[in-house]
C-alpha cells in the first residue's frame, strides 16, 4: 500500500523566556517526480473489514434507463461496485481526493460508462488503499469469479422467485458461496441486485448487518 505524500509545517519555535528565533531547518532530499506521482495517486489508507461486492440486475435497471450505455450489452449481472464494507454495517466513503486511473478506457469491459468509474473510484475506491489501477482490477476479478446461474442467464421470460430461492441458484452455481456470503436487493418486488460478501483476498466471507429484500417473492425481467 502506498503512503500518500505529506507536507511538513515548519513553525517558529518562540516562548516567552527565550526570544531567540528557532534555527534553520536541514533542507530535505528532492523527492524524485514518479515517486511523488506514485504517492499521490494511491488510496488513502482506510480501516474497512470486508468487501461488498454489488451485482446490479441490469435488465431492471434498463427498464427504466433504455438509453444507458450498458444496455445495449442485453447483459444479466453487471458489476456496479466493489465497496469497502464494515462489520457493523458502516462504511467508508470519499476518503481522498486521489486520481482515477489514467486510462479508463481499459476497463471499459466492467464499466463500459466512464461516469459510473468515476463515480466508483472516488467514492469507494479512494477507501480501499490501493492505487486506481490495483482496485479496478481487483474489482474485475471479483466480477469475473461470480457464474450466473443458468436459470436467470437464459430467461426469455419474467418469472417470480422467493429471494431465497434466487440466492440458492447463486450458491448452487459457485460452490465456494453459502448464502451467509449473499444479500438480495429489491426495489418494487423486482430484483435488482445480488451482492456478495469477499474479504481482503476476495475470498467469500460472511455479511456484516446487511439488509436483504423481504418480499414474498421478487419478479426478475430476462435480459
């Protein structure tokens, strides 16, 4: 992890007893101009004890925002954040000012929508204490570890599901999850995303107070 560069505040050393003024600081070395980008560029150090890994429905959100740059994939999950998450259901957010990563472009497979990078970096990715680059690829990992149940990858048709059985199908098509690593969230009775609880490594873990849908049952559009 990077530590970010700081500016040391040089003030008079003057007390009442002893008027003499404070000697002249040593000069510091030069700070090297890639080490100092390197600095700068880095997420600043967060406390944080899990990953919230959220998978947004896109066909819900499609149905209301046909125009959106997403929805011309016909995609089912599509990754909407990787988001540094604590055990008593807080979290982080906005921790710095740091820059995005230099070429957005070359994610442009998990955020085809260069605003909605923007807006993930600087709200959750400046809190994970990597550098732009480490987070968006850990999030791409992340996504890409996750199988769409077939179920919901080939529907042609709405059905409706009780959330638990939506998240059964999650677990059965990726052994390493137990619906203890799973939350479902919904908006009107209609699915819109499933996340999922990773640690550090992007390992599953289990979710801190998240709340979960608790409709009867949820209706899921096809893509």
């Amino acid at each position: 992890m990077k530590k970010r560069l700081l500016l040391l505040a040089l003030l008079p050393a003057f007390t009442a007893c002893n008027p003499r003024p404070a000697p002249a600081p040593e000069p510091k070395p030069p700070v090297q101009a890639s080490q100092a980008i390197a600095q700068s560029s880095a997420a600043a150090p967060q406390a944080f004890d899990y990953y919230l890994l959220n998978l947004s429905w896109s066909p819900e959100y499609c149905h209301s925002h046909p125009s959106d740059i997403q929805c011309v994939r016909h995609s089912t999950f599509v990754l909407h954040g990787l988001w540094p998450q604590n055990a008593d259901g807080s979290y982080p957010q906005n921790c710095s000012n740091a820059p995005g990563p230099s070429n957005p472009s070359q994610y442009a497979d998990i955020y085809p929508d260069p605003g909605l990078l923007k807006h993930e970096w600087k709200t959750h990715g400046t809190c994970s204490g990597l550098s732009p680059d480490a987070y968006f690829t850990a999030a791409r990992r992340a996504f890409q570890s996750i199988t769409v149940p077939p179920t919901l990858a080939h529907l042609n048709h709405q059905i409706s599901l009780p959330p638990a059985k939506v998240l059964s199908l999650v677990t059965q098509s990726n052994p390493t999850l137990t619906q203890q690593n799973l939350a479902l969230s919904c908006g009107n009775n209609y699915l819109t995303a499933v996340e999922v609880c990773l640690d550090k490594s992007l390992r599953p873990t289990p979710c801190g107070p998240i709340r979960s849908c608790r409709a009867n049952t949820v209706r899921i559009p096809p893509p």
